[in-house]
C-alpha cells in the first residue's frame, strides 16, 4: 500500500468529485515522510491537507465465511472492545461508529437489525427475565428466591436512588450496596458481588466475574440525567465487550456470553440484554425505563424486575459452571452464530406423523426470512424442515389443514421463554404462488371445502390471499396461520393491513370474522 501527501485547495464540501479525480502531478507531492507535522510544522489556513491512500490493484473475490477462530480474534480488535467505554459512548463517537456496519453495536439504531433473530431467541434467560416482567409464575427457578427479602432491598434500592446525591460516586456505592443484598435474596446459586474493578485498563461502575471470566451483570451509574456525557447503555456494551475480549477464546466461540446490563441514571433504571453476535454485540433493551419514585409506580410491583434480574443472573451462572464442567463442549458452527439457539421441539400431539422420540432434534442452517423462518437439518434423517418463531399462532387451524392435505405437516411445536412460539414443519417450496396454476375449479372446490371445514370448528384464518396458498404436485397448500385461531379471540395486529384485506371491509374492529375469510377468498378466487 503506497501512502501519497499531496498539498492542495480544493474545498472537499462542494468539489468532493475533484477530489476523488486527484493525481500526484496535479499538485504538490511531498517527500515520504514519518508524521504529517514534518511536512508542515504549522498547518496553513489557506490551504485544506487530504492524505490519500493508493491501494494494490486485486482482483475481487468471494467473501469467504470467517472460521471459528477468527470470530475472537476480530472481535478482540474492534472499536467496542478496544476504545475506553467512556469514550466509544460519547454521543457523536457513537454516531459515527453506527455507520459502519463492520463496528457497529446491533442495538437497532439507525435502523433496525432485520437479521439478527429477538433476543430471547439467542439465549432463553432473557426469555425467563420477560417472562417474568409479564407475570408469568411458571418461570424455572422462580421458586428459589426468597420473595420477603427481595422485596425489602429493592425497596431499599428504590428509596436511596431517589434521594439527591453529591457526586456520581456517592451514589455508585449506595447502588452497589443494595445490589449486594438484592442477589442475595436467592437460595442455591451464589452470585458472584457486584463491585467496582478494572477491566483490562478500563475500571467500570460496576460488575461481576464467574469463574470462567465472564460477567452475568454490568453496571453504569450517572448522577443525575443533566451530567451526563456519554451514552449510558453504550458504555455498558463497551464494558461487556473488554470483557469477553479478555475471555480463552473456546469460552467465546461455546456460546454467545450472555450478560445483563443495568443503567441507573438518577432516579431511573434500565435493564439491557447484550451479547455476542459473531465479531459484534447485541444491546436491546428488556425493559422500559424505570423510575424509583415511589408516585411512578402505579400501584405496581418493582419487585418483579428484579426478581426478573436475579434469575436471569443464577441462569447465566449455571450456564457457565455447565461448560466450565465441559471444556470439549461443542462450539457454535461458523455462519450461525446470527441463527436462533433453539434446537430441538417437543413433537405434541399436534405432529401430523410421530415416531418413538418425544422431541425433534434439528440444526437451523439458513435465514428464508425476516428472522422468523428458518430452513434446518433433522439430525435424525438427512432432511431440510422449516422453523418458523411467532408471537402467535393457531396450532389447531394448521393442525386442521395438514390433517386434509391442506398444509405442510406439523413435526414439532412448543411455547419458548419470553413470549415466542416455534413450529417445526415439513419443507415447502414457497414459490409456486395459485395464481400460476390453470385448475381453477378444482381449487376453488377443494379451498371452500377447506374453508368451511375450520369455519365449522370455530376457527378463522384471517389472510387467505393468494400469497399463503400455493400448490404442489395435484394439492393446494395452505400456509401462514399466524393470525388464525378461534372466533371472537382472533384478531388482526393493526388496521394498516394489506389493501386486499381491507377491500369490501365495514367494520373497523380488529376481530377476524368468518365473513373476513370468505370475502379475501372470494377475491383471491377471482385471480385464477
């Protein structure tokens, strides 16, 4: 790589084609030199200073997947596991790393991260923590935590973080001491003290080690919102991501070291779930934020967030004694460290065919689309199968459908922590749309039977356009059946549908209605 300094004044704003256009014999070149300010001591106001880079002509190749090991060594070299925390989270620093998509931090800003699949579906203890924020009392472990005494130093947390503090500090260690009794309020799994430490040369607010060097929880702390000057949350990744560079590289590539990161900005609080995706992390926040004035609450109870916390932090423990106990544990497969964890299904009794195994087991290797629907290998027989993950989804209208013939057969279902469905189904090809097909009439007869077959169990669809019916050799395949579920509890998410579902509509009710049904069919009908 050839380095050229050439002196020149042309304005980079409103020239920046001349300047891309720029040759050495254009201008003046300087002589190779070590630094810039050998060339010029004082920099001139009357002239702009552009130092160019000539690069080696190459030929272009395919980008080949990075192997396993280079995952640790390039993510130890980025900006977020190098830069000082305090610095990567200042706030136009910040802007400028998300611009560059090989740096940035995957928190959905300024777009989201279509790719990378929800965050309970990376590692299931921020499933539990969800599950948990939503009232669930069938979360494992929740039983192991002594509810009187949580209750007690949260209140403790939530009363001194109210109060007006000095200095940041002042208020880090009141923080940090009721921190101190809130993880204690757990029987069975101890978790490791929240303190201040060093990472590397950077010392952060607060956070602690298990045995294998990772961290389950990373504190920030600012006084007040008025003082602060970096990103809270961004310098929570920054930490998470000094420590896992300091990790054994297996540690790394076994899994995608789960951490939880906690802001307490005044008065207000915040919960964050980070974690390593390939060379990169991954920040969502859990929780909205947070006030501990006791007026904000509502009436609710602020124990159940931390309550949320504390398992999440026994969970990620367990985990790491589990591959501390099993140092062969296999390592996450290169070019699927952006896929969903999950790799295996109970096969219920929905399952159109079931065998001797209570569950399917299958390794996702590949996006079809927008994070939601994978295709993946049985491990049992060499088989692709699809996964799809939903919030929601009528298992008894497909199991309804696959039943007549009228829809990819039901492998595996089961509900997941944190709120998601996963259905494993047989492999359909998704591009042969109705509308291609002559058999008008045999479709039309074999989808009205079909129709009037779920309609008669009290089931609706709700999208039966011609984008969710395809056909395979002599069957008409129904697919998607997200929406669908029982009349009077189906409903649509929003009213900015599909103008082809909203055509010949009355009602501005959200609730499926069999007439929604017949009527999109009757259009889509009219297409073959």
């Amino acid at each position: 790589m050839e380095l050229v300094l050439l002196k020149v004044d042309i304005d980079p704003t409103p020239h920046l084609g001349a300047i891309q256009d720029l040759r050495a014999d254009h201008n003046v070149q300087m002589n190779t030199a070590r630094r810039v300010d050998e060339i010029w001591p004082d920099q001139p106001n009357e002239y702009h200073l552009h130092i160019c880079v000539r690069l080696p002509s190459v030929i272009p190749q395919k980008r080949s997947v990075p192997q396993q090991g280079d995952v640790h060594s390039q993510f130890k070299r980025t900006k977020v596991a190098t830069l000082a925390p305090s610095s990567l989270a200042a706030s136009q620093r910040y802007v400028r790393l998300q611009q560059d998509s090989r740096e940035r931090i995957l928190d959905d800003r300024p777009e989201p991260d279509h790719q990378i699949p929800p965050i309970p579906l990376l590692y299931s203890g921020f499933g539990h923590f969800l599950d948990i924020m939503d009232g669930r009392n069938d979360v494992p472990g929740l039983a192991n935590i002594k509810v009187a005494e949580l209750q007690m130093a949260v209140d403790a947390l939530a009363t001194e973080m109210t109060r007006f503090f000095e200095l940041e500090f002042q208020r880090r260690e009141k923080g940090l001491e009721h921190l101190k009794d809130i993880f204690a309020a757990r029987r069975g799994t101890t978790i490791p003290r929240t303190s201040v430490s060093a990472i590397g040369s950077a010392i952060s607010d607060g956070h602690n080690v298990a045995n294998n060097g990772t961290s389950s929880i990373v504190v920030e702390f600012k006084n007040s919102p008025t003082e602060v000057s970096a990103v809270p949350q961004v310098q929570v990744a920054g930490f998470v991501a000094h420590l896992n560079a300091a990790l054994k590289k297996e540690a790394y590539l076994q899994w995608r070291v789960p951490c939880l990161g906690l802001t307490i900005v005044g008065c207000d609080i915040t919960f964050y779930a980070v974690l390593a995706v390939d060379h990169q992390i991954r920040l969502v926040s859990l929780t909205p934020t947070l006030s501990c004035v006791q007026s904000a609450s509502d009436g609710r109870d602020p124990a159940s967030v931390l309550q949320a916390q504390l398992l999440e932090n026994a969970l990620k423990l367990d985990e790491a004694r589990k591959l501390l106990k099993d140092p062969t544990a296999a390592e996450i497969p290169a070019g699927n460290r952006r896929y969903p964890t999950i790799s295996q299904l109970s096969v219920s009794k929905y399952a159109t065919s079931r065998g001797l195994d209570d569950y399917l087991t299958f390794e996702i290797c590949g996006l079809l689309d927008d994070r939601v629907l994978y295709k993946a290998k049985r491990l049992s027989i060499d088989e692709l199968i699809l996964i799809k993950f939903v919030r929601r989804y009528s298992i008894d209208l497909h199991h309804i459908c696959a039943k007549a013939g009228h829809a990819p057969s039901i492998l595996g279902y089961e509900r997941l922590p944190g709120g998601w469905f996963a259905v494993a189904m047989e492999y359909v090809k998704p591009d042969t749309s109705i509308t291609e097909s002559t058999h008008r009439v045999r479709w039309k007869q074999e989808l009205e039977t079909l129709m009037k077959s779920f309609h008669a169990e009290n089931l609706v669809h709700g999208d039966l356009r011609d984008a969710n019916i395809i056909y395979r050799g002599d069957s008409v395949i129904l697919v998607d059946f997200d929406w669908g579920g029982k009349v009077g509890e189906a409903s649509y998410p929003t009213l900015a549908l599909n103008s082809e579902l909203l055509d010949g509509r009355v009602t501005d009710n959200l609730m499926i209605s069999i007439s929604d049904d017949v009527r999109v069919l009757r259009k889509t009908l009219d297409k073959l």
